[in-house]
C-alpha cells in the first residue's frame, strides 16, 4: 500500500473533530503566510487531496444523521460549503445543496454565514463585497470561497483574453484596480447575467484573476495546488485553455513592459523618455469625427462618425444602464433615431448627415437617460465650432476634417462653409454638398505658395505649410487623419516615415518633449526617406516633435504629430459593426424571463437584400438537454423589435410545446445565421433573483415555489386571484417554500422581504385550455373616486404588470388583462360615468368603433372637442415611438383649450430646484408635468410607480380627480396609439406603442 | 527609443509584427501583403477596396520598391484575399446607401481533409486570429493561413470554441453546376432582355471581347462606339465598381443588367459569363503550364478565375508571384493533371504552348 493510499484510508477515519483540527492547523499557517502580503484566504485552499475531500464529505454528512451543525466544528463545513460553491452551476443554491447534504434543515441557513464569518475572521478569511453579496447574503460566502465556479470559468477567460490588452502594468499589483478595471472592461464582452453578478465584487474579481495571469508571483496570491486545481479544470476545456494562455502572454509581456519603464524621480524612464501625457481626460479622445464621402466628381456626401461611448459607460453604472436602454436621437443624420444599444460595444458608427449640424451644438440627444449623462453626451459630442472646416482629401478618396489651420502643398482639400462662394478664383472650385445648411469649395494646394494663395488662404483663416512629411509606415494604424493625429494599438511598434522636399542636414525627432534625437541626412542617399521608429508604447496619448535644420536655411519647417496609443477591443462575441451582419440588444444581457416575455428589444441588421434564419433553442442541465428548438423560415434584414416580436410569438410563443419547454429551460438561445454572411446569437440564462418563483413537478403534480437566496430577512408572501386582480390573500411562507398547487386560472404570487421582491403571474399549465378558459376576465369592484383607493388599485396594477409570467402560455396574456382592467378601473373612477361606459366598451372590443365612443366621450363642449380631434391624428403621426411628442400634443391642447385650466394658477408637483419660474410659467410647467402623469397613469402603472413616491401618486391623482379632463384626454391618447400600432404590428405591450 | 531604421530592419520589425518572419524575408511577399491587407480591412472595414488599397500603400511607402509593389499589385492582392473568402463584397447595411462596399468575413475554419484546416475571414479591430499558442501553428502559403493538427488535438473544438464558425467544404468550394458556354449565355441573354433601356452611364468600362484575351487589363475600355453584348463595370464614385452585363449600341447603353445574386458574389458571375463568351466567340481564355523542379507546375492566368476556383487552387497548391501573367499557381503535376480536365471543360479554357 502506498504512503498516499495509506493517508486517505486514515483520513476516511477522521472525525469531524478531527477534521476541523486538522484544518485549523492548515489555516493558520496559510492566514500568517497571507497577512503579510495583504492576500486573503479562501476555503478552498484547504490543501485537501481529491480523496481526502470526499473523506470530508462523507463526514459531514454522517456527523449530520447523528446531530445538527456544532459551532465547534465549523471548518469541515466551511469546507463542504467551498467544496459546493466551487461546483455551483448558477441555479437553486439550496435545493442542490440539500440534494447532496441528507438530513439539512433550511433553518441552519445562517450557520452556514456564521462559521464562513468566524473562519473570516479567525484565518484571515476573504469577506464577500458587493451588490451580489448584499442580495445573498448567505450563499455569497460558500461562492466567494469556491474562488472561481466551474460554471464561470469558461467566461473569465475570454473576458481575459479579450480584455487583456487594455491592461496596465501597475494593475497587477492592486487587485481592487486590477478587479475594477475588469469589471467595467468586461461588461462589453456580452457575458452572462450570472457573470457579471460574480464581477460585481471587483475585489475577488481581481484577487483570481492576479492569481491567473501572473506566473511568477513576487508573492503567493493563491496556493500552489489549489491554483493548480482551477488552472487544470480550465484547461480541460481546450478553448478556455487557450483564451488563458493569450491572456497570461499579454499579461507576461505587459508586466515586462512595466518594469523596463519605470519612472525616475524626474518622471522620465530609463531611456529618458517621458511617460505617455496625462492629456484631460479619457473622453477627450471621444469626439465625433466629420468625414466627407465622395458621391461623384465635386459632390460629397457628409458623415459624423461617431465613437463607441465605452469610455463614458465606465464611469459608472447608471451611466451604462442608461446607454443600454436609451435610443439617441441624431437629428442632423438621415437615420435621426438610433436603436438601443447602438452606440455601445460595437465601436465607431458612420452616419450619412441630412442637415449640417448648429456649430458646436450637441450632436446626440439620448432618449431618457439621467441628467448627468446627457450633459456629459451633450459636451462630448459636439458639432465643429466654427464657420469654415478644412477637409483633407486623403489617399482613400475620403475628406477627413482637419484640426489644424494648416494646409500642406500639393494636397487636396474641401472647405465647408455656412456662405456659399458664389464665383470662386481660378483654381478653386465649387463643389457640391448632399448636406443643407453647409456650402464646400475644392483645391488643390499649388506645390509653390504664392502671394495670391497666401492671401486667399488667409481669407480663409488657413495658411500653407513648408513640406515635410509625415506618414505611419508598416502596419496599418487604428486611424490617421492624413494630418497631426494618428492611433495605433497598444503591441503595436510605432513606425513613422519623414520625407522632406528640399534639402536639409538633420533631422530632430522628439518624443513628449524629451531627448532630442538628431538624424543626419545624407544627400547621396538612395533612399530619400527616413524610418523612425517610437518604438512600443504603453497606452495614452504621445506628441511626437519633428524639425528639420539647414545650414543654407534657418527658417525650416516644424510639425507636431499626436500619437494615440488605444487598447485592442477584444470581439469574441462575434459582434461588431465590421462584420457584415450587426446585432443590438435592449437590455445588453436579456433573461430567459425577458425573451419569453417580450421584454427584450432587438434589432439585426445586414447588407441590402440579405436574408437570414433564426434558430431557437431551449435547454437544461448538464449537460445540457434540449428541450425546445425550432428555426424561421429566412427573414429579410433588417430585423426590428416589431418584426422580431412576430417572428418570436409566430415561431414560439404560439407554439405549445415552447411554453412546456420555457419552464424546465435554464437557457434560451436564439442565433441568426445568414449563411456565409455569418452569424450572431443571443444566450440567455433564467434570472437568479435573490426571491423568485420557479415551477416544479411534486408528484406529478405542478406546483410553484418561491425560493430565497437572500434568506436574510422574513418573506411575507401574497396572492392576488386572477378573477379578482385588486383582492389580496396572505400565504404562509413555509407552504411557498414547500410549493404551491394552484387552480386554473391562477394569480399574481408576491413575496417579499421588504427590501427585495419576488412577484410571477401564475397560470398552471393544462392539457388544453378551452375557449371558455381562454376567455375568462378578470372583474374589479366600481372604485370610489378617492386619490387613496385608486393608489392602491395602481399599486395592484403595477404588482401585476411588473411580475414575471409562469406556467401557462396564457399567463403572459391573463397578466395584460389583468393590469389592463385595474389600470380602466382607475381611469373610469377619475372620468366619470360617461368615459366608465367608454372604457367597458373599449374593454369589450378595441376597435375603431370603441375609439370613436371614447372621442365621444371625452367631452361635451366644443372647444375641448378639438384636444380629441388632435389627439386622433396626432395618432397617426406619432408612431412608433415618439412619447415627446404626444406630450406636447396633449399638453398644447390642454392648456389651449381645456376649461379645466383655465380656473385658478395650478403649481407643479415636484420642486425641481431650477430658477423659480413666474406665476403663468409655472402654471404651464404645471400642466405639462400633469399631462405627463396622466399618460403614465393611462398607459404604466410599473413606470409610475417607479417616476413617483407614493405621496406624490395621490397629490397627482388629486389633482386629475378635479381635473378628469386631463386623464380622459391622456387615456384617449394611449387607446388611440395602441390601437394604430396594433393594427401595424404584433406586440406584447400592455398597450402598443408605450413600450 | 527613438531609433533611425534602414528599410531591411523595417521590414523585418513589420514582419516579426506579423508573425511571418518565419515564412517571409521581406515585405514583397505575398504572404506579408495579404497579412497587411488584412490588417488594414480589420481596422476599417466597411469600406470599399479602395480605401484598404491606399492604407496598405500608405504603410509600405518607403519600403518597398514602388515599381514591384504598387497600387495595381496590392489591389491583385486585396481581390486575392477577397477571393480566398476573408472579405466579403456587399451592398451597404445602410439603407439610405446601395454602394457595394467590403466586409470582414466571420472568423471560420474549413477542414478540408483530417488534419488540416484552413483559416478563412478576419477578427474585427486588428485582433490575431486565434490566441497567441495557436496563432504559432498558422502556416502562411500566399493568401492561404492553414493549420495542421494530430488527432490528439481535437482543432476543430478548439476552433469552435474559441468562436471561429466551422464552414463545409461542400460551401466553400461551392461552385455551379458544369455548363455549355453558349447556355450560360443565353441565360444572361434572357435576363438582360427583360430590362429596361438605361440610357448614358457615366463611369461605365467593358471588356472589349475584340481585344486579345492574354492581356486582361488591356480589354478594358470606354463604350466608344462599340456594338453588341458586353461584361462591364459602372464605376461609382466611392463603393466598390458594380459588375453588369449590358448591350451597346455605337456605344449607347440600351440594356443593363446588374450582376448580383444571392448565391455568387457578383466579379465571380462576370468573369465566368465572360469566359463563356470569349470561348463562344472562338477566342476562349488562356492558361500556361511550366513544369518546374521535376515535379511541380507553374500554372500561369492571364484572366481572373472566379473565387471557388481561387479558394480550390489555393488549397490544392499555393499563389505565386510570377511576371507576364494575371496570376499564378503553383501545383504538384498530379494535381495539374486531375484538374486540367476541368479547366478545359468547366471554365472553356485553352492551354498556351509556346507554339501558339
């Protein structure tokens, strides 16, 4: 028998007493190595062979037949708790726990917390940080000591290898940076939701990944056999392997890179060079660029390019959440409307202007968005300032706009003007723009500059220069305008050939103002350019000083070139504007509950004429099984959120089998594949809320279950019946937990801790509905015309609405009803007898029939007849997505002409701090922000809930019970839009067009 | 840093960046210009050819020889990569623009025979093919990147797994069904007839069938006052040329036809139309073997070939720069003897022997 046979047969005899001394002896060792270095201990570093783990498996769970947890002999569990958050595949924490412990009880939940927390403070143990750890306060200590999950590993390494170019040397040695900078570069990389709720701890984040990536630690930041444990399971998947062998190499050369560069005390290198320039801010690279494209001899078309907003999404994460959800709105290009997600992680996008942009007026204007953000877009992106642009003619035929005032002779430009030149001088010409607002004149520069060109020029504001070139050499660089800025990649050598016209004995090159390096020129030389090379340099911007000297000629050109030295975007995901077939989400990273539900915006766009399939997969487990698959037949590009959403009810969700599928489905995939035009997908995982109801099969029995992942808290869980979407019953939480059985048609199942909430509309799933069932309604009591009550039935309504559907693909539709008779119930209690007859007849029936009674309806007197009639054909017009303008519409009409307004000065609800306004001002800011609450009232009870506090819901809802008016006219504008967009296209809206 | 490079350490600092130093002594080579073909199309794709042309001739400015390497070589080079399947030429994503322009292809892999595979399109924003181990079993033979691998290796995962898609054979090589000459003609014929008079076309060029087929940039002229039915291209002024079949009539355009289907991209529709018509005409294009070193073939072009006989050949042997030629190939005599059947009777071509 073998010395290691012999140690795993002893430890099969250990008991937990022994196994808890064995490994506190183990730990302490390890959290005084650790200390030292600031590193912290995990408890999967327990040293442990494969058998010896299993040993301690086993006896922990013999200890458990015999007795519950004991506080003694907390490390063996905090051990097993490791063992099974290293091995957590991302779902159902708990019951999988319980599966592998016989004889848990979920009431020792905490002792799990409590021995993780002593094991953290008696062994220098690592203390989970973050969002994550605040939803699951509980199970975020046995993931945090798994280090890396099996279920993650795939994706950390493509997120290092993709994001490893943007690394710093100085990183390396501060795992918080280090954590955060992969954190915020990461989220591009079109990673699972499960991910990136494990990179919301940048410290661990960056603890594992220093671990990853340096081989030779100048300390021990993992040990040795546990990294070795990770680095193997990594490796067995082959591509994994091979992403983290392109991150470790990026890395090793970095590091090296780092060291050969380190500063002295007059911050310059070793080779007396200046570091990169701390030029502003990371955002003055990004800037939108004008670009002219030729459309025929002497006719242009103008573009804006503008800049993947990457940068600006790191500065924070309302600042990334916004740019997700919210459309731009470009109103100077031909496309005016950007779709979600656009300007985000898929790098520079060109487009065609239509009208020349306000000098130095905001180019891009978000669609919603925090304040914050769109003063910082507004800043960024901005039109040119000024009133004449020069446009060099580069190479490629492309005009690209020039920054400096300085022209260089025998090259071509375009100037833009505001005037046009009506008879320009020989040798210059009109040129044409396909852009209003904007006239362009086109020359060549004379090779020599005389007094008639130096003094048109200068009637430009331009002047010419001497000749010297400059030019990047070798490997095509990320950009050059042809003139003073270049961008390179950061492993790139920086190449640059110089080329002067006459003759000349040096030439000085500097870099950042640095050591001068002369270069003699020899004029018997058969090469009449010179090579110089910068050399590697590290990310940031670089001013490289180039002059020329003569003996024969003191007055010699100068020229400065701006060197921009920008990290490789990594593109493993397979989306990028460059390919030919372009993807965009809204939001980034969708739910499986968010497809199914219609909740994700998308929008696929190719070449002209293209065609694509989509293919849909539905699977579980591991590995995994599919449960659901179908493919469309091919769709013509562009995609949109309305086409895909009949693509996805016609091909799915009108599909029994799908709705069976969705259920037992931990991932939804959906991949557009355009045949030699390649591919794109979407992969989508089910929502690992801390609270959240699953469906399961107790007995062949389908039941619903709320499972806790927070267990911090007590749950207090509610039912609202279908029939009756407003009534409310308590549930014990112990039969929620166990799983609820449930009779058609089900309800709206809420639970909550007070902090998070857990909500689903629950319709158990049958053989086959029959049109009786299909057709059941739910019904609401006649509400008193109290701002109290109908708080509480918008509250209702927003329960419902903002709930996740299961079971039943009917649920999805029972959910629509159901908020749809709440939010009717609220609008006839505040409009009056009259408009409750309207709404029973639009209930009934949304048709063109039922929105003629409710125009009706709206009012007697003439004048107010008009705010109808333009809400009716303001209809028309306001497709598909313009909720600005439907405000103002009501707005205008409201304050035109409804009598409401017209007794007595309203004054607004919210004080927003800004410069007080006078009586009438305020009076109309008044009306607008009542309009606004009137739409939302009529249309989302979710996006009220979340605009307005509960007091200021019932000051609004008093305001409209005096005011009906205004919620009859918001109503009739929201039944309205609904009913043109229904008749344009499928949605899953609560009502069309107020997505 | 700063340091004066003479143009044979340039070179060699551009290759090693490349990764060719291995297979490359100097920028001239094919190999290194469709590296720096590609990398320039990584960076600024969509656009059209034009724009990679001048870019990758803005870096070889002063390094190379400009009379062996100039604009007209690098755009050979450029429809040689495209050809091979690392650019796709498309119309505009943009609706408001129906210009041809040039796309990355995805990153694929073909296994054309076990242990074998060959890399086909371009990480978008100048990002290696694969990671950096792998990126060293790249073996570069003139447009072609193939990798070899043992069974042990499982390639093809790896390739999957690391997002490369995995392509058919049977698609890549796709190629249309074998066809007489004067039918592909008469399908054309029949689909031009049934267009619209079109008027002038400024930027318009054809191939003058009249002109000797051994000289294919010498073919290229204005209508004038020519006659009959034609191969062209409609020149636009920033997009890719668009490839048309149209009729003349003492030069004025009567019928066009715009060469675009879904299937074949529309150079490969134009240059096998055209084969079909010099060969009807009696005048069929031309090839030229040489056999070199006992058993290799040097097989000489003097037309384009369309892209599935491009990709076939450059699988079955190798691109070489040779003079006095469109383009070249390189195969073993086997291969020269099994595929000459084919070049005679699916692309209607006549060998050259010194005696005609």
């Amino acid at each position: 028998m073998t010395a290691e046979a012999t140690d795993e047969t002893a430890s099969q005899l250990l008991s937990l007493g022994e196994w808890h001394e064995r490994l506190g002896e183990h730990f302490s060792a390890l959290a005084a190595q650790r200390a030292a270095g600031g590193w912290p201990v995990f408890a999967l570093e327990h040293g442990l062979e494969l058998g010896e783990v299993m040993a301690l498996k086993q006896a922990v769970r013999d200890a458990l037949t015999i007795h519950a947890p004991s506080e003694r002999h907390f490390l063996p569990w905090v051990v097993y708790a490791a063992e099974h958050g290293y091995r957590f595949a991302g779902h159902e924490f708990w019951p999988s726990f319980l599966k592998l412990t016989p004889g848990w009880n979920d009431r020792w939940r905490h002792y799990i917390r409590d021995s993780f927390k002593k094991f953290a403070a008696s062994y220098y143990g690592a203390v989970p940080e973050g969002i994550w750890n605040e939803n699951r306060p509980i199970i975020s200590w046995p993931i945090t000591h798994g280090i890396l999950p099996h279920d993650l590993q795939e994706q950390l390494t493509r997120v290092l290898y993709e994001v490893s170019g943007s690394l710093e040397p100085w990183l390396f040695g501060d795992p918080l940076a280090l954590g955060t900078h992969l954190q915020e570069e990461g989220r591009r990389c079109h990673t699972s939701m499960r991910y990136r709720e494990f990179a919301e701890d940048p410290r661990l984040l960056g603890h594992i990944t220093a671990a990853l990536l340096i081989e030779e630690p100048e300390r021990e930041v993992l040990s040795k056999r546990t990294l070795k444990r990770v680095v193997d399971d990594i490796n067995s998947v082959r591509a994994s392997a091979e992403f983290l062998t392109g991150a470790r190499d990026t890395a090793r050369y970095l590091r090296l890179r780092g060291l050969a560069t380190r500063v002295d005390g007059n911050g310059r290198d070793r080779d007396g060079q200046a570091p990169a320039l701390e030029i502003g801010s990371s955002l003055d690279a990004l800037r939108a660029r004008f670009i002219l494209r030729p459309s025929a001899d002497y006719e242009w078309d103008a573009l804006v390019e503008l800049p993947d907003l990457e940068p600006v999404a790191r500065r924070g994460a309302v600042f990334r959440a916004d740019l997700e959800r919210c459309r731009a709105r470009v109103d100077a290009s031909a496309a005016k409307l950007l779709a979600r997600g656009r300007l985000l992680g898929s790098g520079a996008q060109r487009l065609l202007l239509s009208d020349w942009p306000t000098s130095n007026a905001p180019l891009v204007e978000l669609e919603g968005g925090s304040p914050d953000l769109r003063v910082l877009i507004g800043a960024t992106l901005r039109a040119l300032n000024g009133e004449n642009h020069a446009f060099h003619v580069a190479a490629d035929g492309m005009a690209y706009q020039q920054v400096s005032r300085v022209l260089r002779p025998g090259e071509q430009y375009v100037i833009l003007r505001r005037d046009a030149v009506e008879k320009p001088v020989e040798g210059i010409r009109k040129a044409r723009i396909r852009c209003a607002g904007i006239h362009a004149i086109q020359f060549t520069v004379p090779s020599v500059v005389d007094d008639l060109w130096q003094t048109l020029l200068a009637n430009l504001d331009l002047r010419a220069a001497h000749s010297l070139e400059v030019w990047p050499v070798g490997l095509c660089p990320v950009a050059w305008d042809g003139g003073g800025e270049a961008s390179w990649l950061e492993s790139d050598e920086v190449l640059l050939g110089v080329r002067t016209d006459h003759l000349v004995d040096t030439i000085d090159v500097s870099l950042n103002g640095g050591a001068v390096r002369s270069i003699a020129c020899d004029t018997q030389s058969s090469e009449p350019f010179t090579i110089v090379s910068v050399g590697r340099l590290l990310k940031g911007a670089y001013v490289v000083s180039i002059r020329t000297r003569s003996a024969l000629s003191p007055s010699q050109p100068a020229g400065q070139l701006c060197v921009r030295i920008v990290s490789r975007l990594g593109t493993t995901s397979g989306r990028s504007e460059r390919l030919p077939v372009a993807l965009a989400t809204y939001p980034a990273v969708p739910s499986l509950e968010d497809i199914w539900e219609g909740k994700m915006q998308l929008a696929v766009r190719g070449p002209t004429d293209s065609h694509i399939r989509c293919a849909i997969t539905m699977r579980a487990g591991k590995p995994a099984k599919i449960l659901f698959a179908k493919s469309t037949n091919r769709v013509r590009l562009p995609v949109t959120s309305e086409s895909w959403d009949r693509l996805f009810q016609k091909y799915v969700r009108d599909d029994k089998a799908a709705g069976e599928a969705v259920e037992e489905s931990s991932e939804l995939s959906i991949v557009f594949e355009a045949g030699a035009l390649g591919s794109c997908s979407v992969r989508a995982e089910r929502e690992f809320a801390p609270l959240r109801w699953a469906t399961r099969r107790v007995n062949r029995e389908a039941k619903i279950a709320l499972i806790d992942d927070a267990g911090a808290l007590p749950v207090r869980v509610h039912f609202r019946p279908y029939e009756r979407p407003d009534a409310s019953e308590e549930i014990a939480l112990a039969d929620a937990t166990e799983g609820l059985g449930c009779l058609f048609p089900g309800g709206l199942l809420i639970g909550t801790d007070g902090v998070r909430t857990g909500a689903a509309v629950y319709v158990p799933a049958l053989r086959g509905l029959s049109q009786e069932q299909l057709r059941t309604v739910p019904a609401v009591p006649q509400a008193r015309p109290e701002a109290a009550a109908l708080v509480s039935l918008l509250l209702a309504a927003a329960e419902w609405q903002g709930a996740r559907v299961k079971g039943d693909g009917i649920a999805l539709e029972f959910r629509r009803r159901a908020t749809r008779t709440l939010l009717a119930e609220v609008c006839s209690a505040v409009g009056g007898p009259t408009w409750r007859r309207a709404e029973q007849v639009w209930s009934a029936d949304d048709s063109d029939g039922a929105l003629a009674t409710m125009k009706q309806s709206l009012t007697d007197h003439p004048d107010e007849r008009i705010v109808g009639a333009m809400i009716i054909a303001g209809a028309q017009e306001w497709l598909p997505h313009d909720v600005a303008a439907r405000l103002t519409t009501l707005t205008d009409g409201v304050a035109r002409f409804a009598r409401c307004t017209k007794t007595g000065l309203l004054a607004p609800m919210r004080q927003t701090g800004a410069v007080p306004l006078s009586a009438p001002a305020a009076h109309l800011a008044a009306i607008h922000e009542l309009c606004e609450f009137a739409l939302l009232v009529a249309s989302s009870p979710v996006a009220l809930a979340n605009r307005y506090t509960m007091s200021e819901i019932e000051t609004g809802l008093r305001r409209l019970l005096a005011r009906p008016f205004i919620l009859r006219g918001a109503r009739l504008a929201v039944v309205a839009v609904h009913r043109c967009g229904v008749l344009l296209q499928a949605s899953d809206a609560l009502y069309a067009g107020w997505e | 840093m700063l340091e004066v490079l003479g143009v044979p350490a340039a070179h060699e600092r551009v290759l090693s960046s490349l990764k060719l130093n291995e297979c490359c002594t100097t920028l001239h080579d094919m190999e290194a210009l469709a590296a720096l073909v590609r990398r320039a199309a990584s960076l600024s794709c969509p656009c059209p050819p034009r724009v990679i042309r001048q870019r990758v001739g803005l870096g070889v400015r002063g390094l190379v020889d400009p009379t062996a390497v100039d604009e007209e070589r690098i755009g050979a080079c450029l429809d040689a990569v495209t050809a091979y399947g690392d650019l796709l030429e498309l119309p505009s994503r943009d609706e408001e623009d129906a210009r041809n322009v040039l796309y990355l292809a995805p990153p694929a892999f073909v296994e054309t025979a076990p242990g074998i595979v060959y890399l086909v399109g371009i990480q978008p924003e100048g990002q290696g093919m694969v990671p950096g181990r792998l990126s060293e079993m790249i073996e570069y033979s003139g447009v072609a990147r193939r990798m070899r691998y043992s069974s042990a290796d499982d390639l093809p995962n790896v390739l999957k797994g690391l997002g490369l898609q995995a392509m058919l054979p049977k698609l890549w090589f796709q190629q249309p069904r074998a066809e007489q000459p004067k039918d592909v003609i008469s399908r054309y014929d029949a689909q031009l007839a049934q267009r619209t008079t079109r008027g002038d076309l400024s930027g318009l060029e054809v191939l003058d069938t009249s002109r000797n087929p051994l000289y294919y940039r010498g073919r290229w002229s204005a209508p004038g006052r020519l006659s009959g039915r034609f191969v062209g291209r409609r020149v636009q002024t920033y997009g890719a040329p668009l490839w048309v079949y149209v009729e003349l009539d003492m030069g004025t355009p009567t019928l066009l036809l715009d060469l675009h289907s879904q299937e074949w991209s529309s150079c490969d529709e134009a240059w096998r139309l055209q084969m079909a018509i010099d060969a009807v005409n009696g005048k069929p294009q031309q090839f030229r073997a040489d056999l070199v070193e006992g058993d290799k073939v040097i097989v000489r072009l003097f037309s384009p070939v369309p892209s599935w006989w491009q990709r076939r050949w450059n699988v079955l042997g190798r691109r070489v720069d040779v003079e006095r030629c469109l383009m070249a190939y390189e195969l073993s005599l086997e291969q020269y003897c099994a595929e000459l059947t084919m070049l005679t009777d699916e692309l209607w071509l006549r060998e050259r022997t010194d005696t005609n």
